[in-house]
C-alpha cells in the first residue's frame, strides 16, 4: 500500500472487504485523502464472486442486461456478475440469456470508442457500467455518452466503491460508500487543502493502481 496508515472495511461476507490508505493521492482528476485499493476484487475469483453477489441484488429481479461494459479492469468481476444474472436458480429479467462483458478503447483525447466488431455488442443493447469506483463521475459519464453514442441503453451503473447516488440522472449502487469511509474526501487539485496545507503527496494513483512518489 502507498502508505502505513492502512485499513480493512470488514463486511458480513468474509470476502467482501475494502482496502483503503489514508493520505494525499493525486489521481488524473482530482486529489484524494484515501487511496481505495480494489485490486484483490479485480484479480481474486472468490473476491471477485462477492462484489458480484453484492451488486447484483440491485439487478437481478427487475432489470434487463444484454452487456456488461467494464471500466478500471472490472472485466472478472463483470464475468462473475454475467454469471449470476443468468443463473436459473431463481426467477430473473436475464435467466439462460446470453449476457456480453466487454471493455472500451480509449482515444488520446480520452474518449470512448468501439470498434465495428465490439459496437454490435452495444447498439441497441442494455448496457449495465460497471467501475472500480465512482467518485467524480467523470469517467462514468464518459461511459454514458459514449453508450448513447452508439445507440445503446443505459441499465444501471454499479461500483466497488461510489461516493455519489447518481451520475447524470442515473442512479450509482455500490458495496461500499461515504457510510462506510465518512471522512473521504475528492478535490479539484487546484483546490486541495492538503496541498494548501503544504502536505506532499504520497503516490500518484488510477485504476491500474499507485505510484509512489
């Protein structure tokens, strides 16, 4: 961890824990005071089956899904999630269908694109976002226009992690929030007060993980 001051979040189910350090991180879009570590539920099946059966309560009862676009790695927890929707043992909107885990490419400039072979699998489809986390919005919202760009329909959109209940009109659930972490805070760099404070930032840090400085 990019930091001593480290920290479990502990659920009922052994396997659903947070990993979070507390300290001044710089991601691409803003500072941060925890950097939450979700790297263990992006590579550990039996993590990785937990954040699933967490998030797929939201879903699975109401709720169409024909893909599962995954953004920040999320591609075995969105296999794992894929899984359970379309499980037969019990009455579900996606029961014996097929469901489509894809990722998006990336241009220079950030935005979302796909290609002629992956676009299909969007176009008229219902799209379920899933992130690492949500606390900007920034990238989520990327996810959401690029879906509407190419035709596609937003089902939800789900996280590890999410500090807000929304994200342009669409509602945010996740397996852990501000209730579980009160004190997190995101700030534009510009406006920091830890870099007001004169505190150095301990790791540059995105969805692949930290740097340390």
């Amino acid at each position: 961890m990019p930091t001593n001051n480290t920290n479990k979040i502990l659920t009922k189910s052994k396997n659903l824990v947070l990993r979070v350090s507390k300290g001044h991180f710089a991601t691409s879009h803003s500072h941060i005071n925890y950097y939450i570590d979700v790297t263990m539920q992006k590579s550990r099946l039996s993590e990785a089956q937990a954040v699933a059966k967490e998030l797929v309560a939201y879903y699975k009862t109401n709720t169409i899904i024909d893909t599962i676009l995954c953004l920040d790695g999320m591609e075995v927890v969105g296999a794992c999630i894929a899984n359970e929707l379309t499980s037969g043992d019990f009455m579900n909107m996606n029961a014996h269908q097929t469901i489509y885990v894809v990722t998006p490419e990336h241009t220079a400039g950030s935005q979302i694109i796909f290609r002629d072979n992956i676009a299909s699998m969007i176009s008229g489809k219902n799209v379920l976002i899933l992130a690492a986390s949500v606390t900007t919005g920034y990238t989520a919202g990327s996810a959401i226009e690029a879906i509407k760009y190419y035709n596609g329909n937003i089902s939800g959109i789900c996280s590890i992690f999410a500090t807000v209940e929304e994200c342009l009109g669409y509602t945010v659930h996740s397996c852990f929030n501000p209730a579980h972490l009160a004190d997190y805070a995101s700030f534009p760099a510009h406006e920091c007060p830890l870099c007001k404070e004169g505190r150095k930032i301990d790791a540059l840090v995105n969805s692949h993980g930290y740097s340390k400085l």
